[in-house]
C-alpha cells in the first residue's frame, strides 16, 4: 500500500505531537503538497544544499528531519538568500519537507530519552517542563439512549485522551427523576408530575483548552431543557513533555571517564569540559542540542553534571562559578546520534501499516565544524 504524506504526519503524531513543540517554534509539514504520494522517504538532521542534492539523486519524495527549513516568518523566497534558494529547490524537485524539532527533543521516543537510556541514566524525570496542561474531569447525566451518540461526539472532538488513548469515559446506570413546574417546556415528561428517567451518568476528562468546546458539545445533543454538569478541576499532569532530563548512573564514575564514555557513544571528534569540582559523577542532568539557558535549573536540581552542546564562553564561567561540571558534547553530536534511532522508528511504523514506501537516512556528514 502507498502513503500518503498526511499518514506520515499521522505516524510522527504518534511519538512526537505537534502540541509537544515550543510556542517559538516551527514544526510540521513546512515545504510540499500535503496530500501527495510519497515513495522514497529520507530523514536528516537538516537541510542543506548537499542534503538536497543528495535528495534528488536518489528521487527522494519526503525529507523529514529535525532542524527547521523556515525557522522565522520570511518575506521573500530569492535564490540570492540561502534559505530562499533551498526552498526553491525542494519546490522545483517536488520535494516535501517535514520537521520535527522540540515536539522531537520532548518525546519518549526522542532525543534526550534516547541520550539518557544509552548512558544508563536511571530514575529519570524532566530537567524543565516544555509545557503543564490542565485537566478537568467533566460529569453529566443523559438518557440512557442518548451514550452512543455522546461517545461518538467525544471521539469526533478528540477528547477524553488518556495518555495512547482517547475517548476515554466512564459510566454508571441509574434513574433520574425530576417534576417539570409551570413555564417548563420538558423534553421528558409532563408539567406537574414526577417523572422517572433511565439515565446514565458520563465523566470525561479533557484538556483546558477543550473544556468549553466539549460544553458547548454536549449541550447541543442533551434533550433536557436545562441539563447539569459538573466541572471539576484535576491535578493529573499528563501529556507534560520534557525539555530535558535529570536522573542518576547506576555507579559513580568520575568526570574524565564519563566525558571519555560520551564521546565514545556519539562518536564525536573532542568533546569540551569544565570541570568545575571533583565530586564523582552520580546525578546528571542533560539536553541535546543547544540548552545553556538551563545551567542554572540544572544546578538547582543538585547535578553533579550537565550535557549540552554549544556552549559560550561566560556560559562555561557561569558554571564553573556554580560549581556545577559541565559537558559541551556538541550539538550536531548530540543529535546526530539520533537520526539512525528515529529513522528505525518509523521504519518499524511504516511496516506495521504495510505501507510500500523506501525509508533511508541520509550519508552526509554535514557538520560545519572540522578539529585540526
């Protein structure tokens, strides 16, 4: 079976959701027709004049990689301007571009979990929250016949998301009565006399960004007159993507072998440290690519190390001054690492679907930086 290029959004939705992504930031399906036939897919970690080239040499259809194309809004599209000139390319080679960035780095499938899993770090938590969503749990009463209609309407919305799973609710049968007064015009029942209604109680609970909608919703279905619900506040944090992560080794190990074990599994040329202390390395705190805005947090958690990559000058004083040990491992280093990870991912997910579609990563080593 061919894939179309939504399905491939479908299945990056899948691992890595698009409301996982940073405000600041710009995911998604960004070059391309977005319902067009795709044949031969290959992932990246960017776009470059070489990665395009490559692209059309093997008659790619799709790229996908992390680092946005069109990162902030442009005003023209000129073959002068080097970003202006690649999109000319992929528009003029009928190549599509997706791009899965932050809503990548936050997954469980994705980089930092990736990083961290492959360095033994254990009893991992999130060095700083991309986002908190806050939950409601909504509960209402409606007859009986009126559940799958409810179910359906929930499912349409795409609420009721529980961490893999959606329209989720809960039930319980039971009778509702109620007497229609004088200026009632009931759905159910007549004025003056008590009236007993098989009904069924149905608790949802949704995003704060649903809630009205789903009021709204399920007001518009309900036959009642005047129907009640309750809104209730939860304090459930889920969907609560990482930026970054913090957890401890299964053994101490002092800094030079730790860097030394990093710089092996990314295969990286020299690695940057500052050695700040001579604590042993137990709690380490790490984010791939740049993230130097989180030396502080990564202090205050009480790591005794953190990874990053592109690093500054007062950036590492800043540290040193904390006393918090720092790893500039790079940040091609630390995301390149994973494109081989995420190109099995979807491998995996594209076999499940039976989708007829070549998948491959791209040969280049397109890092800008070269040691001497």
């Amino acid at each position: 079976m061919k894939i179309n290029s939504k399905n491939v959004i479908k299945i990056l939705e899948q691992f890595a959701p698009q409301k996982y992504a940073q405000e600041w930031d710009n995911v998604g399906f960004q070059i391309g027709n977005s319902d067009s036939q795709i044949d031969k897919i290959m992932t990246a970690l960017e776009v470059t004049d070489e990665v395009i080239q490559e692209a059309i040499d093997e008659s790619v259809d799709l790229i996908i990689v992390h680092h946005p194309l069109i990162f902030k809004s442009i005003k023209s599209v000129i073959n002068s301007d080097p970003v202006g000139s690649m999109i000319l390319k992929l528009i003029q080679n009928r190549i599509n571009l997706i791009v899965a960035h932050t809503n990548l780095d936050s997954s469980e499938k994705g980089m930092n979990y990736f990083l961290a899993n492959r360095l033994n770090i254990e009893r991992l938590s999130n060095l700083t929250d991309g986002y908190i969503n806050k939950y409601y749990k909504i509960a209402f009463y409606i007859p009986t016949d009126y559940r799958e209609k409810v179910i359906h309407m929930i499912e349409q919305v795409n609420t009721g998301v529980y961490g893999n799973y959606q329209g989720c609710t809960y039930s319980v049968e039971g009778k509702g009565t109620f007497r229609p007064v004088d200026g009632a015009i009931p759905a159910i029942g007549i004025v003056g006399e008590l009236e007993t209604v098989e009904e069924i109680k149905i608790e949802i609970m949704v995003e704060e960004s649903k809630k009205d909608l789903i009021i709204k919703k399920i007001l518009s279905i309900h036959p009642y007159e005047e129907p009640a619900y309750d809104v209730i506040y939860l304090e459930n944090q889920m969907n609560n993507p990482n930026m970054g992560l913090v957890g401890y080794l299964n053994k101490t190990q002092k800094l030079e072998d730790f860097a030394d074990e990093l710089k092996i599994l990314l295969k990286a040329d020299a690695m940057r440290v500052v050695k700040s202390n001579d604590k042993m390395i137990s709690k380490v705190a790490l984010c791939t690519g740049a993230s130097s805005d989180f030396i502080e947090i990564a202090y205050q958690t009480g790591a005794d190390v953190f990874i990053t990559g592109d690093l500054k000058y007062h950036e590492a004083q800043f540290a040193k001054a904390l006393g918090l040990n720092l790893i500039d491992a790079g940040h091609y280093e630390t995301e390149q690492y994973y494109i081989q990870e995420l190109t099995e991912i979807l491998k995996i997910e594209l076999e499940k679907k039976s989708y007829d579609v070549i998948l491959f990563q791209s040969k280049l080593d397109i890092n800008p930086f070269k040691y001497i």
